[in-house]
C-alpha cells in the first residue's frame, strides 16, 4: 500500500515542508523565521506520527501516517487512512465546526494532514481523567457532537442519493478490518496478540473463551459493525480522541470514519467513561478518593446519552416540520399536514431511540471487554501499579461489561439503571 | 443517462447484431441463415425489450433497456441496470447454475443482455398461478436458489475485504430509489401514481395513510432495505420473475439486484404465494374451485421458508466444519475445535432465524400492500374480473398483509402459524 512518491518527514524536513507553502507555514511565521521554529513530535498514539510545529506567528500540527503501525512496525496499515481523516474532518466540521479542530491542508502522497493546534491547556481526555479530573461540559459537547454528525450524515437528513454517494466514499476497508479483529473476533478466542493481566484474570479470560451467550452476542454486533449502514461514525471516539479543557472539547484523530451503527461510536464512549469509572476504583488512594469524580462519571454517561437523544430528536423533529427531511421520514408520511404526521412521526422516533439503547450498551460491553482481554489495554487500567487491585479494577469492569454484552435487557432500556448497577459495584 | 454509442434495436436490427457475432449467432444459426431466423418481440413486463430469436440450430434471448421504462417513457431510468443484471446473473450462476439461465453475452454500450432461451413448455409463474397452475417442485427450487445465493454472498461465505468489494460492484442506486419510493413510501400517502380498487377501498386506502402503527412499521422496514447490507439479493424475486414448468425452475430479470437484508428476497417470495392464494378466492368459480391450488400455495409457502432454513443452515455449519467459513463466524471461534465451537455455533444460527422470520413476514406485508394500493398491479388481482369480487380479496389481503407489517409478533415466529391464519380469512 506504499503510495509513489511518499517519504517520511521528521523535525527538520516538518519545517522545510512547511515553509515552502507560506499559506501554511504562515500559521507559524514568515519561511524566513524557520531557523527560529521548534517542532515536537508528540504522537502518543499507537499509529502515526504528529508533530507540533511552534513559531513567532503561532502554531499548528503536522499529522502523518507510515505504511504501518508505529508500534508494531510489522503490522502494515494502509495510508489512505489520512484521506479518511481529512475527508471526515471536513464533514465532521460542516455538521459540528465547535468541536473539531480545523483542517488546514491535506497531502495525499505524503499521508499527511495539517491542522490547528490545541494548545495548553488543552489535555487528551483518557490521562486527565486517569489523574482524577472531571469536565463537567463534557457529556454535553459530546452529545452536541454525536447527534449533529450522526444526524446530518443518516437517511434522517440525506435523500438516498446523497447518503449512499457519502457512504461509498468512507470504503475504510483495512481500518474497519482492523476493529472487526481486535474488538469482535481475538477477545473470544487465545488470539495470540492478547493479553490481559495474569494469572489474576486467567479464569475469565478463558470464562469468556467458552461463553457460548458472549459469542453469539458479539457476533450479532459484529453483524451490525459490518452491515448497518446508518451514518458517516466517528469510528474511534474514545477519551483517548478528545482533547478538551474546562470549557472546550475537541474531537481528533477521525482515521477510523466509516459509514456504521449510530450505536457503535455511542457505546464506544458510553464504555470509555465506564472504563474511567471502574478503573477508579483501583486507582484511589484513602489519601486521595477518587469519589466525586467517579460520582461525575456515571452522572456524565447518563447526561451524554439523554442529551444525544434529545438533540437528536429536535434535529429530526425540526427536518420534517421544516420541509426538508432526508429519505426516511418524507413529510408526505410525517410532515404536520400529513394525516397523523406528527403522531407517526413520535412512534418512529420512540422506535429508533428503544432499538438503538441495547446496541449502544452491547457495544460498550464489547468495548470494556477488548480493553482488557485484547492487544490494545489502555492506561486508566494500565496506571493502576499493584496487579492485584488492577485485575480486581479489570474483574469487575469485565463481569459488568458481560452484562452489558448478553443481559442487555436486564437493565429494562435505561441508562439510570446501567449506571446504577454500576455503581453498585463497588 | 443516455449513454454514448447508444441505439434501440429492433426485430430486424437484433438479427444483424446477431449476425456480425458468430459466437452468439450460432446459438441460432450460421450468419447466411440470417433471413430464416424469426425474431418476436415478448417483452411482458414494465421496463425492458426481450427479444426471442429463432433459427435453424436453435434459440436465444436478447434482452435491451432503453434510458426509460417501457410503459412510462416519461419516467427516465439508468441503463446501467443492464450491468447489474448481468453481474448479478453471473455471481448467481456462480452458486446456482441450475436455476439461472446462461448468460452468453452482455453488451454495455448497447445495455443489452444475450441469454439462455427457455422454451416451451416454460411459462412465467405468475399468470400460471391465476390460470390455476401448481408446481410441486417450486418451493423447494426457490428455496435452494435462495439459500445458495444469499449464503454465498454474505459474510458467513465471505471474508470481509471481498464482501465488501462485491457490496462496492451493487450499488444500484436507481433500482433501489424506485424500490424505496413505490414499496416504502407511495403506498402510505396519496400518491398521485397510486390506484386502488375504487371506490371499494376507498376506505382502506384512506386507512392506511392515517396508520400511525403501519407507518412507523414500513419506516422501520424502509430503513433495513437501505441500510442493512447483508448478502447480493436478486432484489425483485417475484412469481413474474420466475420461469418453470413441472420440473424446472429459472429466476430471471435480475436487474434489481443490490446488497442488502436477506428478508427482502424471502419476503418477496412470501408475498407472492400469498397474492395468488388470496386472489384466488376471486378467480375461482362453482364450477372451478381453486381448493387444491389455494392448499397447495400455503403449503408450499411453508415449504419454502422450512427447506430455505434448512439449506441456509447446512451451508453455514458446512463452512464452518471445513475451516473455510466467512468472517463472520471464524473458525477460532466457532469450528469445532474452537472452546464451545459447535454449541456457539447453534446459539448465533438459532438467533439468526428467529431474528429473520420477523422480518420476512414485514416485507411480505408491505409487499402485498403495495400491489393493492401502489402504482404497479399484478394480474393475480387484476384478472378478477368483477370489481366487488376483486375489491373482496384485496380487501381481506390488506388486512392480513397488515397483520404481517405491525403485529408480526402475533404469529408466534412461525410461518405454519402464519398460514392457517390466511386459510381462516376465507
Ligand atoms: N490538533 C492537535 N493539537 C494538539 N495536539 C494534538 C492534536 N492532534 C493530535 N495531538 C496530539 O497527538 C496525539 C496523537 O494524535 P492522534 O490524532 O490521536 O494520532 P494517532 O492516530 O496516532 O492516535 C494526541 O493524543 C495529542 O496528544
Ligand atoms: N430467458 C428467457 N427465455 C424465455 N423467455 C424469457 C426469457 N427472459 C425473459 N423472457 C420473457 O420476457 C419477459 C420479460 O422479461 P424480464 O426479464 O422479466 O423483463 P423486464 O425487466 O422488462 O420485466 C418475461 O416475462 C418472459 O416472458
Ligand atoms: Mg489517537
Ligand atoms: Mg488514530
Ligand atoms: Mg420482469
Ligand atoms: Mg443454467
Ligand atoms: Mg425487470
């Protein structure tokens, strides 16, 4: 998948790169300043390299992505994810401008995205909540975000024309391989590239091994990863992809886009904070109680969900009242002058949200569980020093991601009830 | 649409295209046999030319689409269905040769197809059902059609890179637009293309538009028919797409085919043994009671679903017993050395159905409403000659095609259940 003409930029060449194109360096300063620019490479991810380029004008980030995986420089990874960052930043920014960073500049031979700098104090999600912070703007910003790019991205806001043009350009085949395996597949069986914590979780690891309900419902997620084809999704958003202050949250890192499950970027975060939670379990200290924050925790996973719902609904509400639905609910079956439009239009909606709830906690099950049995563990766990109390932490978060996953119904269709029973952990 | 180097044959201009192919020709005779050839024009459905070619050596079909439908010319459509129907005939061949006739040729520019004539004693199925006609061998051909294709090209057959490529090659976006419009949306407002039975129905027509519950139920079947992209489904299975006499069976006219929710073809098939077994009750007379064909319909409706389940079933544990199953199911998991393979195996077949059935008896339903309410007809009906006796059995169809769109639950899962209720209507 080696694209012609690719080479790997690194401090020195950023800045060459930069320079030559004045309507980017400019973010920096003038090309003749170059000597006077400090460049970073700060990517903590486990893919591509990105690096923070500073100077007297300002700043911005340079992005590029290698023929394969930073971390596993074996594991080859197709570069056309750097088109599906940029052509998902655009989108995202056309629905949701407040919360993503802006594209500056795209280069399809080099892999590489340009884009604005967050600077301090802007801090990635997952390692400020892993030290104990709390965001209380959070579940809103990210509701916001959720329910403006599912909805104008899904048949609720597109014709059928639109929305299928936008689908076949997110084809993110290798990516979307990618999670098939380490989310669906490798967490149920002793794939090689797993691990978990050791002996301490060695029962549940192979619990889950012989769990014929855990299989069935992670294969009918899989199903849905696959086949549902609902909206252009995020497709990795997870604390891990949000930069945010006390104020501001931004979504990065959207080279996992593809068209998929409303329910599947949902649960991806419903389980991130879950995660935060549980985790925190393990790492508070009678000297420093992590009890507020974990409070804010499960009040921020109910607060995101009802008010993705309700921003969701009034988009949905206010498309067909406005005379321009997508393809699903034309006004001529739904509109306020159809015969028991808006009676007809609440009972679809009442269907979606009732349908959509168990996916969203399935997913979030499945989530939990790959995060902890799967090759990709995360730091809330991995910070928790002693092994015992983390696999105690990990024990815990994988019997309630199991009832997440196969006893969905069991919390009768309510986020209150997850987060009770959450919380009941304890 | 038009497309370059386009031009509508004829009967005369057929056997010179004929002619100046030699490998095609010879299905007819040699070129200098040219003016003994007899060429009629049959074509009996709304779209397209079907030409048969006769001659010393033998027989052909050629089949062309014009840039319109053939009853509408004002109704434009793409000409590149010629394409899908030949795709779609050769990946069908590939799993089913013995219910398909061979494609010979297929010519872009021109959109026309060359196939397998299918003689006498061949009829169309549909208007062999109205004239009383049974086939016993029927559900069991359909069924196999049915299994074989829609397994082989799902994700239980494939791995995920090449079902996705051949998702790619079937986007059929026009078809599908004309499916969504006329099945999903035309028949539950006042469309100006609809007609019904007037002013019999007048009342049920009206009903159906004010139908919160039928409403949100077709919504909720509209969006499985554009969103879920299960297996390449012929797309428009139908008794008027069926060739048969007693001991064979071809499914024709494959030009609606596109990915997505299995159901749709099943359901369709439903549908149709349905319309012929209630139209029947107006087409029979004292003198020619339908009894036995009307038995024979339900039976066979029954049949087809059983031994569809049963071959689908066979494919899928096969697959997965000979360590070459689609990304679906994996072997790690599910084969049967896998920890609790064989037993998770039936736990994700057994959900599978039960989540299928309740989707097929919707499509049905909406299907059968279509054909009452919406633009197209069907001779089943229509050949009622008496307007009341007509309007009584679309009357009673309605209303049981109803009871399969919004309480599919009340058959209890069970297509027998589904059947007596139809004989208990007359
Ligand atoms: N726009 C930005 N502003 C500031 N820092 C950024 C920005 N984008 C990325 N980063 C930093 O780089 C890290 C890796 O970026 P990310 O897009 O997540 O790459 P990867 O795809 O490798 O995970 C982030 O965790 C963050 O620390
Ligand atoms: N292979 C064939 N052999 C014999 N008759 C055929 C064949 N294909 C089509 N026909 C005849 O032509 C009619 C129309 O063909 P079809 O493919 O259904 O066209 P359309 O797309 O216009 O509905 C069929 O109903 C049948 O009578
Ligand atoms: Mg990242
Ligand atoms: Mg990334
Ligand atoms: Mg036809
Ligand atoms: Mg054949
Ligand atoms: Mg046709």
């Amino acid at each position: 998948s080696k694209i012609p003409g690719f080479r790997a930029l690194d401090t020195e060449t950023v800045k060459d790169y930069l320079a030559e194109r004045p309507d980017l360096g400019g973010h920096v300063g003038p090309s003749d300043s170059k000597d006077a620019w400090t460049v970073r490479e700060v990517g903590d991810g486990n893919i591509n390299f990105v690096y923070i380029v500073e100077g007297p004008s300002g700043a911005l980030v340079l992005k590029q992505g290698l023929p394969y995986i930073r971390i596993a420089h074996d594991w080859p990874l197709t570069q056309e994810r750097a088109r599906f960052e940029a052509e998902a930043l655009r989108e995202e920014a056309r629905h949701c401008p407040e919360h993503v960073p802006e594209l500056y500049h795209y280069d399809g031979a080099l892999c590489l995205l340009v884009m604005q700098y967050l600077p301090p104090p802007h801090l990635v999600l997952r390692p400020a909540l892993t030290a104990g912070r709390s965001f209380p703007k959070l579940p809103c910003h990210i509701a916001h975000f959720m329910a403006t790019t599912l909805f104008n991205t899904s048949l609720l806001a597109l014709d059928s024309k639109a929305w299928r043009e936008l689908v076949g350009r997110f084809e993110n085949v290798d990516i979307c391989r990618l999670t098939e395996q380490v989310i669906f597949t490798d967490p149920y069986y002793s794939a090689p590239v797993n691990r978990h914590t050791s002996p301490q979780l060695d029962d549940l690891a192979h619990a889950f091994q012989h769990d014929v309900e855990a299989k069935a419902a992670i294969t009918a997620l899989k199903a849905k990863f696959l086949q549902q084809r609902q909206a252009l999704l995020h497709g990795d958003l997870h604390t891990g992809s949000l930069m945010v202050t006390e104020d501001t949250t931004y979504v990065i890192d959207a080279e996992f886009a593809f068209a998929g499950p409303i329910a599947f970027d949902v649960g991806k975060m419903v389980a991130n904070l879950l995660i935060a939670f549980f985790a925190g379990a393990g790492l508070q200290t009678p000297e420093a109680p992590r009890t507020r924050q974990r409070q804010w925790l499960l009040q921020a996973t109910v607060e995101m969900w009802a008010s993705f719902v309700a921003e969701f609904k009034e988009l949905w509400t206010a498309s067909v009242k406005g005379g321009k639905p997508g393809d699903l609910c034309p006004s001529a079956l739904f509109g306020e002058e159809a015969p028991a439009g808006p009676a007809s239009l609440q009972a679809v909606q009442e269907d979606f949200f009732q349908g959509l709830l168990p996916d969203v906690l399935g997913f979030a099950g499945a989530v939990i569980i790959r995060r902890i049995l799967g090759i990709a563990h995360v730091v809330d766990y991995e910070n928790i020093q002693d092994a015992d109390s983390r696999a105690a932490a990990e024990r815990q978060s994988l019997q309630f991601a199991r009832r997440l996953l196969v006893e969905t119904s069991s919390f009768g269709g309510s986020v209150e009830a997850v987060v009770k029973a959450a919380a009941a952990c304890d």
